[in-house]
C-alpha cells in the first residue's frame, strides 16, 4: 500500500443560504484552489469523487466540467452528512491501492433556509428506523428531527452523568472563540455560555438555538497523490494519511435503547479503534481534532467516542479546559460546524483542510503549536462514519 500524501487543500468560505454562488461554481473554485495549492494542473487528476446531498445526479461532473472536461472518471458521492469524508476515504482508497496516483475529493452543498427536511416523500425513508427509535425513545412532538435525535442524545447524557445544560452552552462559545480566527468561516462573533443560555430556547431544558449549527452554502477540496507522484512532480509531502476507517450501523445502534448510540457513538467508537491501531498510536498522541459538531451536544459525546477523555467524563473534559488551546487537545480550531457552519457535502473536506494547514505550521492565528499528529471525525446519521487520521512527515 502507497502512502496518500495530501498535496493540496482549498476551501471557499462558507456562507448563509441565499448569499452563495450556484453549487457549479462554488465546487469549481475549490478544486481550482486545491489543484493550485498543489501545483498541479487538472489534465494530471486521474481520477475524481464529487460529494453533496442535495442535488441532481451527475452534479460533480457539471461543477468540474467548469475545471476543464478531460474524460476523467468523476464518481457522485451522498452518505448524508459524512459525503465529503466518504469522497476523501473513496479517494484514499484508490491511491493507498495503487489503482491511481493523483486524486480529487471535491464537497459541496447548495442549501434552503430553515431545517433539514425530507425531499422524495413519495418511498420509504432511509430514517425509518431512526425515527421509530427517536420516537420510542424521546417524546417530543413536532421537534425537527435532526434536533430530537441529537437534543434526546444529550438528554441521554444528562439523565446517566448529571451533565448540566451550561456545559453545552461552554462548547458552543469556545467554537465562537476559535471561529473568530478563521476567516472562511460564516460566523464569527464570540459569544459567551451565558450568551448561548439566553438564546432562544428550542427544548427547554435541552438545548438553545446556538447550539445547533446553521444551514450553510459552500465548497471544499483536497487532492491526494501517491509517493512516487509526489517524488517524481516535486509535490510538497508535509501531510500524509497515517489511517483511516469508514463504518456503518451495528444492531446495537438500535438495541441499546439509548440515543447517544442511535447518532452514532458506536460508529465512531469503532472507526476510531481501527485507525488507533492502524497508526500505532493512542489519543493521548494526538495534538489537533477536527470533530462532527452539528449540535454542541454531539461534540460532547464525541469526546468520549474518540477516547479524548472516558465515558461520562466530558463534562470534566470541558471543565478543565482539555479541548482547547493550552488543554491536552484542540478541538475544532476551525470553529467546527457551530461556527464555521455546516454544507453537508462540503463539511469533511473542510476539516481536510483545516488539518492540513494545521500540521503544515500555516493556520495563522488558529495554528497549534507543535502540531503533528491530527484527528478527523465526519459522521452521516443513516448511517456512516468516517475517521482519518493525519501525521506531519
């Protein structure tokens, strides 16, 4: 197996529903930023996976043809929130395989205002399952579900380690603090937890409308090429993907009767066992963590799925200043998907990106010192997940 080198990274900033470009355009200027970022013209791309979730087939090909129309096989991605990490494991695989050396992995999402919603109402859902068990589970009637599933994940968590409310409020303000610092991402006011407390309340008791991250428009890109390409072109090898595992739901998803496993702990527990191991290391190796935090209460329990502290112990985790600058790991510098906002395609690559800069030394104001060992978690409720795990060479 080759080692996959990430040659170039390149992301737009992220924007409100309404003030972004057509998804065509925005998928083809973060190619271009990647495939310049790299150094590489698109005629050397062998092959390429276009992600997004809503969109018509074949969308990657129209948003690349832009790029330049080379007859390189172009593969449609959409595995829910996790589509862009899923175009990244797919082109991964490719290179790691030898089956090619220079690879694109292109996200993006054009999104509607308000929240997710079903589209095809006319077959079965994927969510059936889901929404039964959400159902049984947490009664709450007329609760969006994406907000049922992660609210009655973090009630779960309340109810077992008497986690307070004002905890998640002090994860969605440390986001505000690092987004502050990125200038592609679509907010970037601090806020403080009392800030966060006294927004508009969406569960009573559960959670705050500042704790769910925002529909969002946007783009991002990374293209990833073998050893010997890189040699052989001259290609920048600072970063390369030291592991990497992509899961899907087990039987206890639903059988634990608990929603912390219906949105995917699990998943994630087991996808990042496999790239502990793949990559000889433990947590405590790991400097810098890209994580899924479409809800405030989700990157809680991530904390505990990836290892960063044990189950039950977040809330000290959080307490202690552990997942931030000056703490044992930082956690979304890029202000993560509270802040930086949340293009369902574009979102795993996004965090390439960040990472990418991170162990690079090129962050600017959000860099963390001395980083050289980088995690990323993308999580799709339906479900897949997909955990990568980046060294500085």
């Amino acid at each position: 197996m080759s080692r996959v080198y990430v040659a170039g990274v390149g992301m737009i900033p992220f924007t409100k529903p309404g003030a972004n470009a057509p998804y065509d355009v925005m998928g083809a200027e973060a190619a271009r930023l990647a495939l310049q970022d790299a150094g590489i013209e698109y005629g050397r791309v062998q092959q390429a996976y276009a992600g997004y979730v809503y969109g018509d087939s074949t969308s990657g090909q129209k948003a690349l043809y832009r790029v330049g129309m080379i007859g390189v096989p172009i593969v449609n991605v959409n595995n829910n929130c996790a589509t862009g990490s899923t175009a990244l494991f797919l082109a991964h695989q490719a290179v790691a395989s030898g089956a090619a050396d220079c690879v694109l992995a292109l996200g993006f999402e054009q999104m509607r205002p308000g929240a997710l919603g079903t589209v095809f109402d006319d077959r079965p859902s994927a969510f059936e399952s889901f929404d039964k068990a959400a159902e049984e589970l947490v009664d709450v009637p007329n609760m969006p579900l994406a907000l049922k599933y992660f609210g009655g994940a973090g009630l779960s968590h309340m109810e077992k380690y008497g986690t307070r409310l004002e905890t998640f409020a002090k994860v969605r303000a440390k986001a505000s603090r690092h987004a502050a610092n990125n200038p592609l991402a679509l907010f970037r006011t601090v806020v403080t937890a009392e800030d966060v407390l006294s927004d508009k309340m969406i569960w009573p008791g559960v959670m705050t409308r500042l704790m769910a991250c925002p529909p969002t428009c946007g783009a991002a890109a990374a293209l990833l090429v073998s050893e010997k390409f890189a040699k052989a072109n001259g290609i920048d090898t600072a970063v390369y993907i030291a592991g990497q595992a992509m899961t899907t739901d087990r039987e206890t998803t639903f059988a634990a009767r608990d929603m912390i496993e219906v949105v995917g702990a699990g998943m994630t527990r087991e996808a990042v066992s496999r790239v502990y191991e793949a990559a000889s290391i433990d947590p405590t190796d790991v400097d810098v963590v890209e994580l899924h935090d479409c809800f405030a209460q989700n990157e809680l329990i991530t904390y505990e799925a990836l290892g960063l502290c044990p189950t039950g112990g977040a809330e000290k985790f959080i307490e202690d200043g552990d997942n931030t600058y000056g703490g044992k790991f930082v956690v979304n510098p890029s202000g993560g998907l509270l802040s930086k906002g949340h293009p369902l395609g574009a979102t795993g690559l996004a965090q390439c990106y960040e990472l990418t800069h991170q162990l690079r030394g090129t962050a600017a104001a959000r860099q963390v010192d001395g980083a050289r060992i980088a995690l990323q978690h993308n999580l799709g409720l339906g479900g897949a997940c997909v955990v990568t795990l980046y060294r500085a060479d």
